[in-house]
C-alpha cells in the first residue's frame, strides 16, 4: 500500500521546524545526520527488500553476540530473546526468532508505545491542530490559580512536567507499590489519564525530568480528545495517518474502558513492523517522498531535552548519552548516535544514523538478566561498519 497524498498536507514547513527547534538544547548541533534512502532500494512499504551482511562486518563479534542474545533464557527455560532483526540501508540483513516465534508473531511493546505516542503527537502538530509550547489542555489544571496550568505540550514530551506522576521506581521501590501499576492495573486503570491528571506538581515545571507512563497516558489522551471519535477515531487516525502509509499493518494499540489510547505501554507488532517504525525515524519522518512528521520533528525527539538533571532523554526516546546520577546508559556499547524505543523485558528498537542502521530485539528479560542482553545487543550493533553521510 503507497502512501496516500492527503499526507502532502502543510506548506509551512520549515517554518513549523524552526518553531519545533527554537527550544531545543543547543546539543541539536551535534546530532549525526539521518541517511536518505538509498538510490534503487524499495521502501518497504509492502515488503521489506532482503540484503545480506556487509562485507566489513566484524562477523566473529556480531555471531558471538547473537549467540549470547538467544542463549539467555528465563522463566520456564525459554529463550529471553524471541526476535532479532537488523536492517542496514534500508534492507533487512539479519532475521532471527526463538522456536515458536516468527515473522507474523506480534510482540507486545511495553514502553515502545511512548515513542508510538511521540508520532502521534507529531501527527496532530504538523497541521497546527497541536502546539507544542501551549498550556497542555488539561481541564482539571485550568483554574487561574493552579501552578499546573504552566505545564506544556513540550515539557510532556520531554517528561520534565514537574508533575508528581513519575512510575515511582527512582528509590529503588516497590513494583506493586510504584504509581505505575496502580495506573495500568490497579484503580486508575478504568480511567487512566483522569488518575495521571490528579497529581500534584512537585518541581517547577519544565526544571526536572522524571520518567512517567502517566506522562505519555496524558499525551494520549490529548492527542484522542484533539482527534475526536473515542477508541474508533484514535485508532482509525493512527492507521490512517501512521501504520497504513509506513506499512505497519500488524499494530494493534490497546484502549482503556474510557477510550483512551493506553500511548505509555500497549502497542503490539510484529518485528518487521517495529523496523519500519524505526525506518521511519531513521528517515527523519520522510517515507517514499512523503513527509509523515512534521519537518525537524525527529530531531526534537532525539535532541537532548533541558531538565536539569537529564542527559539521556529526548522527547519520548531514549538518547545513547553519557548519563547523570540517577540515570543510566541506555545501550553501552552501541554509537552515540544510537536513539531508542524501549520498552519493558528489554523490547528496544535501536535507530543507528551513523550505520544507517535500525535494530530490534523484542522478548523477555527479567532486571536481573538486563546485563546478558543489553551488552550483547550493543556490541551487535557496533559490529557493523559506519555508513554515514547525508
């Protein structure tokens, strides 16, 4: 399926770009720059062309790796690992999956969705129907004199609202005690944006970041009020606006009884799917001559955000940075320019514009085992030679 022209949409443009990037951090500057598509490389808009490793592959690192990725296994003795899937210069390379997986299997995203909220959102700026530097459109933090009315659609996206939503995790608590359970499984589960919502600020808003599920709950939510139509008209819009034009035709986004879209944590595809959500990202929102984002979009995503304690956080990706105390690496071993989808049990789609490379691994991996999978998972990437350029 092509994509279809009403995506031709805003002749504005560049100036929306500049007005996405005014508030960037000035680390923007040194962003590796994102790959075209290669001159007779189809877009895998229907199925993805099928290449081979590159000649100048460190074969014996990249085999040891994958080795080590589907040698972990956790509970039940089944592999941690059930899908790998590398594609350089838009060609898959390297497909794998554990016994009982397959290319048609779809896997359940976790965080991944936050990233799938992050297009969304880029989907409704473009035509102006959002904007990012507005008070978020929040009924309950709308009285005059409610500190919470000073939050924006940008600080949502860069999790630095200086709400007191955050999963709770930061001290090392709880799992069934952490605010995010409670929102995904527990009593703010029926309704789970109003339940985000009703929280405090705790930080001046836009000064501290703060990892939030209910963040990107919040942003859903938005996103569905501004589209308008409940579950049906969100879930229509995104595979009218997103899944349909990029090919993703296997994701299913999961609603909550309210109708919201649950953006923080349930998107299910298949892996292929996954590699051409991150393709589309690789390709700075552009898929065959068509821009699906709004110009400099992408590069808002992976420009580090300007929380004061955050240096591995973009807007709704994660950022292959040095981190800061309290933060962690995301992939180490993997290049700096390396942004990611990630997501719970290690689901991760790894965007590499240095290799013109996009990597996904999808499964299980229990907190203890994250250093079996993210080290192999790294070094796998780095194997591969650069392809860098325009």
């Amino acid at each position: 399926m092509k994509p279809r022209s009403v995506h031709r949409r805003c002749r504005s443009a560049p100036l929306l770009a500049v007005a996405i990037l005014a508030s960037a951090s000035p680390v923007a500057a040194d962003l590796a720059p994102l790959p075209a598509q290669p001159d007779g490389v189809a877009w895998p808009t229907d199925e993805w062309p099928v290449g081979s490793l590159p000649a100048d592959l460190d074969r014996g690192v990249f085999e040891a790796q994958v080795e080590k990725l589907f040698a972990s296994r956790g509970r039940g003795g089944f592999a941690d690992t059930r899908a790998l899937l590398v594609a350089q210069g838009g060609r898959i390379v390297f497909e794998r999956y554990a016994e009982g997986f397959g290319p048609d299997s779809r896997f359940q995203s976790w965080s991944m969705a936050k990233s799938v909220t992050n297009a969304l959102t880029g989907l409704l700026v473009r035509p102006g129907r959002l904007e990012l530097d507005a008070r978020a459109p929040i009924s309950t933090w709308s009285g005059p004199d409610d500190p919470r009315g000073a939050v924006t659609l940008r600080h949502l996206l860069q999790m630095r609202s200086g709400i007191g939503n955050s999963d709770g995790f930061e001290g090392g608590g709880d799992l069934l005690s952490a605010f995010i359970s409670r929102l995904l499984f527990g009593e703010g589960s029926r309704a789970p944006a109003a339940y985000a919502a009703d929280a405090p600020l705790v930080h001046p808003a836009g000064e501290h970041w703060a990892y939030s599920t209910g963040t990107s709950i919040l942003i859903a939510k938005i996103c569905g009020d501004t589209i308008g139509g409940g579950a049906i008209g969100t879930r229509d819009f995104l595979r009218r606006e997103l899944f349909d034009p990029i090919g993703m035709g296997s994701a299913q986004p999961e609603f909550a009884a309210s109708g919201e879209f649950l953006g923080g944590a349930f998107v299910h595809a298949t892996a292929r799917d996954w590699a051409r959500f991150g393709h589309l990202y690789l390709r700075d929102g552009v898929w065959d001559g068509v821009r699906i984002l709004p110009e400099g979009w992408v590069d808002f995503s992976r420009t580090v955000n300007p929380a004061g304690n955050n240096a591995v956080y973009g807007a709704h990706f994660w950022l292959n940075r040095s981190p800061v105390e309290g933060q962690w690496k995301v992939l180490a071993g993997a290049p700096e320019s390396t942004f990611v989808a990630e997501g719970a049990y290690f689901q991760m789609v790894a965007i590499v514009p240095s290799k013109d490379l996009v990597a996904v691994r999808l499964g299980e991996a229990q907190g203890t085992a994250y250093p079996e999978i993210k080290e192999p998972f790294g070094s796998l990437i780095s194997a591969f030679p650069d392809r860098s350029g325009p």
